[in-house]
C-alpha cells in the first residue's frame, strides 16, 4: 500500500464513519420532500401567472413575492438583517440624440454613422485623428499601436483582421473581437474610437440598451462610433476612399490627420429594482458559520403573449430550495436542527449573466470565508435524452465536487450510496468541456470567490430548454424528488459535521 493510499484513508475516516449508520432524523425530514409539494410549488413557479419571470418583470416580483411567503410560512429568519430581500439596481439607457459633424459639416445617423449604445453622454471635439490600423494589440504577436502615441485622442481602426494574422485567443475574449479592439483602444489611453466598417450599415441601430447593472463602471471605455468608408475619407481623405482594399494591400500605413471632428451622444437612464430572496435556519454551536442552498428563480419572461415558463430552468430548482427549507425547519421544530446555519437563497437575473448571485458574491450578507459550501440545483426535474449510458431515469450531473476542497466528493458520494442511490454522472465537471456548464450558474460566483461548490443538474441541453414548451407537466417529479433529497442529505452532512471544508485546491480557469 503506498503512502499516498494511506494518507488518503486516514483523511478520509471521518467521512466514511457517515455512511456505517443511516441518520433516522435526517430520513424523517427528507422524507417531508414529496412529489405532491413538488408539483404543488412548481405549478405555481412555473405558471402562466408569473409570466415566465423575466428579470426585472412583475411576474419576477410576483415569484419572489411567492417564495418569501413560503419562508415565512416555515418559519424561517430573514436572511438579510430583518428582511428576506437583498435589493439590487438595475438600470437601462435609451438613446435621445447623437450626432457627427466633420469640419461643420453633419453627418446621417444610420447611413454615415452610428453610435456604440454602451456610450457615456458625452460631447467631444478633435482637432486631429490618428489611424491605427485593424486596432490589434496582442502582446508578442501583432500591436498595431506600436509606436503609436494615443493618450486623450481620436482614434480611427478598420473592422476585420489582416490575413497573416493569427489571434492568440478566440471568441469574445480574442484581441481581434470587438471587446478586445475596444479594450486596446482603452488601454493605449484613447478619448474617442471611430471603427470603420464595410458594406456599412450593416443593421439599424438599437436606440434602447438592455438592463444592466453596470451603470457605474469602475473604468470608462473610449467613446465609440461606427462609420462607412465614405465617412472616414471625410477625416482621411484619399487615404480612406477604397480603405479595405489599401489595407489589404498593405499601402496604408498609421498615420495623424488633421480635421475637426465633433462627436456627440445623449442617452436617459432608467433605473429599476430585482432581488434576490433569503431565509435561514438557524444553527446551534456552530450558527456562524454557514452552509447555503440556492437556485436561481428568473427565466426568460414573454415575447408578445407567448411565455417562456421556465419549468425546469430554473423552476425545479427553486422548487428544491423551498422544499428543503421546509425539511430542515420542520427538524429544527422536532428537536433536530442543524450545528450550521443554513441559508435557503433563490437568485434573480441568472439568465441575464449571473446577476443576483454575482452582487450577493460582491455584497455578502454572511462572510464568505466563514461559508463552508454553496450546493447549487439549476434544472433538476427531466431527463437528458442524449444520455444513452447507465440508467436515465434515475441519475444525476454533478459538476464541481472535486474542486476546491477534496472533502466535497467523499460527502456527496457518501451521503447519495447511504441514501438515494442516484447514479452520479461526471459526465460536465471537467471545466474544458465545450459546455462550460462550470461557469454557466450561480455556484461559479462562489467558487471564485473561493467557497466550494457542488452543481447538480439534469443535462436537459435541447428539447425544451429556453423555449415556450419548458412547462410543468413535462417533469419527472418523483426523479426531482429524489434529486432534491440528495442535495439535502449532503446538506445535512455539511451543516453537522465537526469542520468546515477544507479548500485546498486551487480553482483553475481554463481559457476558452
């Protein structure tokens, strides 16, 4: 036996000792997680009432309305200093004017021009411009501002990318993309970009922004418009007749050109509310520290009068949320609380970009260094019809447990061979899987912020997901029992064993 096996056993006899002996109270409280409270929940979550739960949306509020109602009826704390709300901003900018005027002459929005909507309101006026090429900055492979000085001015760069040149990353992170010109420009120090682009334009422009949370930015990047051809010889002359083809050519060099340039944007801001909601079971010895338990409650709301209903993403796993704080409110009644205290959270604006679980992250109610796992269930009530190993109807993807703390994979195997016997498939955990199913719900903000994780979900990848026909009838509800039980026997493991998890391995981001 090597040493390496030995010190693994010893490590893991603590863990092991969980699974001798079945926990009576534990089973008499998973026992309350039954497929009639399931429906019962979720055909409420998921029905035409809430209107799919866009966020923000009335019948976003009316969910949280819903699922507050049943904390309360539990018996649960508020889980943010009194309230079961923790309110976070949201805001959407509309465009009420922009303009271009070159050397007093004023140019044709959506025929000459067009603003970025992501501009600041802002007036700005140039005497010069600098050309910098495709506007590619990628370190040891091509820098188009080489020699280039672009602090506080106007800076005009092709759209596209030359075709000797090899990006060293790809996608929305590559620096040939749009974000990556636009984070060049901004890290040269550039006031203001001009993109030129072909067979312009393309589309009529948006006038009115998404919501966001971004209003304030810790950075502002330059001040953005996109241009015809024809537009940009207005500034370069000769050199901006036929660009593409000169650039292509490679006979247009950078270059400074003299011509007053007048750039202005007017937006207005709306400012609206989403929340996410939070109860708490108390615990005993141990009540400072924490185990949560989240799922996200928002889908994608209606378009027109067709509702997207959300039944499995994420109305199952908010289901799950609900019905284990049930379960674990009805032991602490019994006499059986947790040593832990255990936070039921359900998060807004997932489908958005990780909103509401990205500003509990960066605005924790409870310290995250004393948050010893966050067990995240975003889908859990179908079945994946591509699965075609072991047996689908009686499975689960868990995504995360052997990442951060080596203790997470020992409990949650323990406790689902002593209690479910679900099937545990692997089958998304590696974080370079094309899916990147990891970093695509809100237990990620978490681990990034180093607490461990565990994700389950069902795999439901075509079919119905994010698509009007993702309604309540369509679940498996004694299987979306089942899985919510497990996730509370690991729970329950979590909130009373004697240590917090380790986190002894290092989380790794793989680049995409």
């Amino acid at each position: 036996m090597t040493k390496k096996i030995i010190i693994y056993i010893l490590l893991s006899m603590p863990l092991l000792s969980m699974a001798q002996k079945k926990d009576k109270n534990a089973q008499k409280a998973a026992a309350t997680i039954t497929v009639d409270d399931m429906k019962r929940h979720l055909y409420i979550i998921a029905g035409p009432e809430m209107e799919g739960r866009n966020t923000p949306s009335e019948g976003l509020n009316r969910a949280a309305d819903y699922i507050e109602s049943q904390f309360k009826s539990f018996g649960l704390v508020p889980g943010n200093n009194g309230s079961y709300r923790q309110v976070y901003n949201l805001y959407k900018d509309s465009m009420i004017g922009a303009a271009i005027n070159i050397n007093g002459a004023a140019l044709e929005l959506n025929k000459d021009f067009q603003p970025q909507t992501n501009n600041y309101a802002a007036e700005m006026r140039f005497s010069e411009a600098v050309f910098a090429g495709y506007g590619i900055s990628d370190e040891g492979n091509r820098d188009d501002y080489k020699d280039l000085n672009v602090a506080g001015k106007l800076v005009i760069i092709a759209d596209g990318v030359p075709a000797d040149y090899k990006s060293s990353a790809t996608g929305f992170a590559s620096p040939s993309s749009s974000f990556g010109k636009m984070n060049a420009a901004m890290n040269k120090g550039a006031a203001a970009l001009i993109i030129v682009y072909n067979n312009f334009p393309r589309n009529e422009m948006r006038t009115n922004n998404n919501w966001s949370m971004n209003s304030f930015k810790a950075m502002q990047t330059p001040f953005a418009f996109t241009v015809s051809e024809n537009t940009a010889s207005k500034i370069m002359g000769e050199d901006g007749n036929n660009l593409f083809a000169k650039l292509k050519a490679g006979s247009l060099t950078s270059k400074t050109y003299s011509a007053d340039v007048e750039l202005v944007y007017a937006k207005q801001t709306q400012t609206t509310t989403a929340s996410n909601v939070l109860g708490m079971v108390e615990g005993s010895d141990l009540k400072d520290e924490y185990v949560f338990i989240t799922g996200h409650y928002d889908h994608l709301g209606k378009r027109g009068d067709v509702i997207y209903y959300g039944a499995d993403d994420d109305g199952s796993g908010t289901t799950g949320v609900i019905e284990m704080a049930e379960a674990f409110a009805k032991a602490k009644a019994a006499g059986n609380g947790p040593r832990r205290s255990i936070v039921f959270m359900t998060v807004s604006g997932e489908e958005k970009g990780l909103w509401g679980s990205a500003y509990y992250s960066n605005h924790p109610v409870f310290p995250l260094e004393k948050t010893t796992v966050d067990l995240n269930i975003d889908m859990i009530g179908r079945t994946d019809s591509s699965r075609h190993v072991g047996d689908s109807l009686n499975y689960v993807y868990v995504v995360g447990d052997d990442k951060i703390s080596t203790d997470l994979k020992i409990i949650s195997e323990a406790a689902n061979k002593l209690y479910t016997k679900l099937e545990l498939d692997y089958k998304f955990n590696d974080p370079n899987d094309r899916n990147r199913i990891y970093f695509r719900s809100d237990h990620y903000n978490f681990a990034a912020k180093g607490v461990p994780i565990i994700f389950y979900y069902d795999g439901m990848l075509k079919a119905d997901y994010h698509k009007p026909t993702d309604t309540p009838d369509k679940i498996n509800y004694p299987l979306m029992a089942k899985r919510a039980q497990l996730v509370f026997y690991t729970a329950w493991e979590m909130a009373n064993r004697n240590d917090m998890l380790k986190r002894d391995i290092k989380l790794e981001v793989p680049k995409r």
